[in-house]
C-alpha cells in the first residue's frame, strides 16, 4: 500500500484548498494510506475557529472534521506559522481554543518525519 503525506500551504478560501482536500479524498478512495497532513503558512488558517466563509463557498471547516473523523487522519499545524496567523500565543502554545477540533500543533520535525515515511509527499 502507498504512503502519503500532503502539505496544505494555502488558505480556505483557495481554490487550492478545495484541491487538496479532494485530493485526499480520492487518494483514501484508492486505499491509499494517508500519514498525515501538516497545515503550514496560510494553511494554517484552514483550523481557525472563527473564520467565517459565505454560505455559497464549499465548507472546508466541516469538511476536514469529518475526514478527520472518519478516516482517523491526522492534521498537523505548524506551531510557528500558526502564532504568526494569530491562532496560537509563544506564551500558551498549548491553548488551542481558537483551533477547531480535529487539530495537533506540532514543528517541523512533525513535518521532516511525515516525509521520510512517506512514498509521497504532495504540497498543495
């Protein structure tokens, strides 16, 4: 079985985003094993608790908790990147309350090893 990593860089409100996440859909309907994905620059954004997309966009939010929740993936955000976008204080990087569920803070060494068990890794 293949193994895959996805890096997701861009915001929610990137057609990108919308990409990547059915990117990862198919790729689980393929059986494919999927490590991780490791929200990092304005991807970061995608766990944001209080960002609040029109009704007629594509509800990422909902979309990547219920992945999360059924095929047990699990989502990485940057520590770093998520205190510059305001999602984290350097003084409570533990606090999550502006995170939405389903969300692990982690570095980049996270990033380093989701990548070296990987037979692929996908940046979107």
């Amino acid at each position: 079985m293949k193994k895959l990593a996805v890096i997701v860089t861009t915001p929610p409100t990137s057609p990108l985003t919308q990409t990547a996440y059915q990117f990862i859909e198919t790729a689980l309907s393929q059986s494919v094993e999927l490590l991780g994905v490791f929200f990092y620059q304005s991807g970061v954004l995608n766990a944001s608790q209080y960002l609040s997309l029109p009704n007629d966009e594509f509800p990422l939010h909902n979309k990547w908790q219920q992945l999360n929740k059924d095929h047990d993936v699990p989502f990485y955000l940057c520590s770093t990147a998520a205190e510059k976008h305001g999602l984290i204080k350097a003084e409570e990087p533990m606090c999550t309350s502006l995170i939405i569920s389903g969300f692990t803070i982690a570095g980049l060494g996270e990033l380093v090893e989701l990548s070296l068990k990987a037979d692929r890794v996908v940046q979107l």
